[in-house]
C-alpha cells in the first residue's frame, strides 16, 4: 500500500546514461562504483552483476589508465547495465572509452588540459551522444580556491563546480549533470542547495567517504533525506567503505522511507519488548534475507503484539499480528481467519509473501495491458 510522497521535486533537464533517463521528473536512479581492479575483468564484471541483481541502475568504473580501458572494452562487451567510466586529467582515456562504448564520462573539463583537448573530449561524447558528469569533492578543491575561502565551504564547491559548467556552456554542451560531494553532512547540503539554484542540469547526489557501513548508512540517511526531502537530486550514490551491494541497498531504503521510489518489501517491524508473543527481531532478519530477490514494492508489517499490530496490519498488504501461540494474519487491510503457527512464522510468511508479490505482479501486468488496449 505504497502512499504517493508529497515532495515537489526541482524541475530538471533530461540526460540518458544509456537506457536510464536522468532528472526531468525521470525515477531517481541509485548507482554504485566498482571496487575491484578494473584491469581484473573477471571480478569486475561478477560485482558488476552482482550490483545490477540488486537493482543498481548505473554503475562507475574507474578508468586511471590504458590498460584499464583496454580492459574497460571487455567489461562492457559482458554486462547490459550502464556503465559510467571515471577519468581524471588525462584525455586520451576519455576518448578511447567513448570508443569502446562508455555510456557517460564523469571528467571534470578544466582538469584535462588545454581547450583543445576539452574540444576534443566533448566534440566525441557530442557526436556518440554521451553525457559527461561533472563531479567536484570537497577533499579536492582548486588550490586557488582553497586560498580563496581558507576551507572548503559550499560557496567553494558551488563556484568549483560552475567553472567546469562554463566551459561546458561556451562548447555549447549542456548533456551533463554535475555533483558537488563532500564528506561532512552540513557542506554537502549547503553547496547541493546552492548549485540547485544556478543550473537547470540534473544534480547526481552523494555525501562522500561516508564511512562504514552503519555510520556511513546513516550519514547518507541524513544528508541525502535531507536533499531529497527538498525536491532536489535525480540520481544519488550512497558512498559506503563496504561491498558495493549494500550502497544500492540502501540507496533504495532512503529512497524507500521518503515514499519516492518502491523497490521490494518494506518491513514494518516493532523492535520488540516484554509483550512480544515471539522473536520479532530474528523473524525479521531471516525474512529479509531470504526475501531479497523480491523487487513487487509491498508493505509487510510484523508487530509483536496486539497493542500496535491491528493498526499496522490495516494498512500494510500483509500483516502479523502477535498473540500467544498462534498469531493473527492479515491481506489487504482485513484480518484473515486463519492463525500463523508461532513456531513456524519464517517458513509460513514467506510463502504468503512470495504468493502475494506474484499476485500483485499479475495484477499491474494485465492493468498495464488494458492501458496499453
């Protein structure tokens, strides 16, 4: 029962990254970036699948070298997601992946030398229809500019980030979209707001070098909530010193928590006390391990008790209700005569959960094919 969110989101211009739309009201897409050697094509292509699997819509794969784009070749000869190549200062890489079909360049053009070679980079991803990604990090501001504000600031981001923008303008290229990451929340936030106001570009978001996966997790909760919560970002990495799997992952729960974007079960789950009529916390978990292939969007709530269970059952698609021994079960709102077995609620849960998503699969199948009549 996945309510509309209310958020306005900032009006965007549209790029393509392949066969994924970017801003124009487009779905926010959620990406990751490879961590492995690229040149090691086998174990790039495997995590590239891997977070494809997942949902991811758009991987990066750092490219610092030929011999990385040579490599790059054969990785996007092997895998159908979009592939962005990540290249800095040298020009020549740019032109070769584009080449070997890179589906969007994240390069800054004041960092690639002279006007002749940024002319050369955007005459290509012009003439293949490539769109660049403008990408500006708080840990590596301009020296002149570190001079000019003393620290980085969102000002200093903002103003960063609009160099490379001109550039872009006077080549009369506008298929870009452009971030303006750092790691602390606070100048994150400042310099996204800032830059909002001063392109019409799509904003690809992230809070970098977040952390860990707890910490990191909720560092990007916040500030990328925060962004998105203001209508601002068309596409976000959650940046996590972890296995690329779980930025997608929570990715699409931020995304998930602000009613934007539904992607698989959403678990709302009690965190259990005294009056539990069984173990909610490890029901929970081996659910969403095993549920992890679903993708059908569906609120399943599993409460332990009667005091808050009856109302959240009435408006998840599934429901559990806690009672002694044998617990109350919910479909659509209504509470269902038959009981859940206490001692067997993973393996009966599961079952309805996976029946369900094939019937709510169905069903927007042939209410897509009557649309289409």
């Amino acid at each position: 029962m996945f309510a509309e969110s209310p958020i306005k989101r900032r009006k965007s211009t549209r790029i393509n990254v392949g066969s994924v739309p970017i801003g124009d009201g487009a779905p926010i897409a959620v990406q990751s970036m490879t961590n492995t050697q690229t040149t090691d094509v086998d174990a790039t292509v495997a995590q590239i699948n891997r977070i494809a699997a997942v949902g991811g819509e758009i991987v990066r794969v750092s490219v610092p070298t030929m011999d990385a784009a040579e490599a790059f070749k054969q990785i996007r000869s092997q895998v159908s997601v979009p592939l962005v190549a990540d290249i800095h200062f040298d020009y020549r890489i740019a032109l070769k992946v584009a080449e070997y079909g890179v589906d969007c360049l994240r390069i800054n053009p004041g960092n690639i030398g002279n006007m002749d070679r940024i002319r050369s980079v955007v005459d290509c991803a012009k003439d293949k229809n490539i769109p660049i990604r403008i990408g500006v990090n708080g840990g590596s501001l301009e020296k002149d500019l570190q001079e000019k504000y003393g620290e980085p600031t969102p000002d200093a981001l903002v103003e960063s980030a609009m160099r490379h923008v001109d550039i872009l303008d006077k080549l009369n290229f506008d298929q870009f979209k452009v971030s303006v990451k750092a790691s602390d929340v606070f100048l994150a936030v400042g310099a996204y707001r800032g830059l909002a106001q001063k392109i019409d570009q799509p904003l690809h978001l992230g809070i970098t070098e977040a952390g860990g996966l707890r910490a990191g997790s909720v560092k990007s909760a916040v500030g990328l909530g925060m962004l998105l919560a203001e209508g601002i970002g068309d596409t976000l990495r959650v940046s996590l010193a972890a296995d690329p799997v779980e930025e997608i992952k929570v990715g699409f729960d931020i995304l998930k928590s602000l009613r934007i974007r539904s992607r698989g079960i959403n678990f709302i789950a009690c965190p259990s006390c005294s009056r539990q009529e069984f173990d909610v916390i490890a029901t929970v978990n081996a659910l969403e391990q095993r549920l992890e292939d679903i993708v059908t969007p569906m609120d399943v709530s599993i409460i332990g008790c009667v005091v808050n269970g009856p109302g959240e059952a009435e408006v998840s698609d599934l429901g559990l209700t806690g009672a002694r021994n044998m617990s109350g079960f919910y479909e659509d709102g209504k509470r269902q005569k038959e009981r859940l077995n206490n001692e067997e609620l993973v393996e009966q849960l599961e079952r309805r959960i996976r029946a369900k998503a094939s019937q709510m699969d169905n069903a927007q199948k042939i209410a897509v094919a009557v649309k289409d009549d």
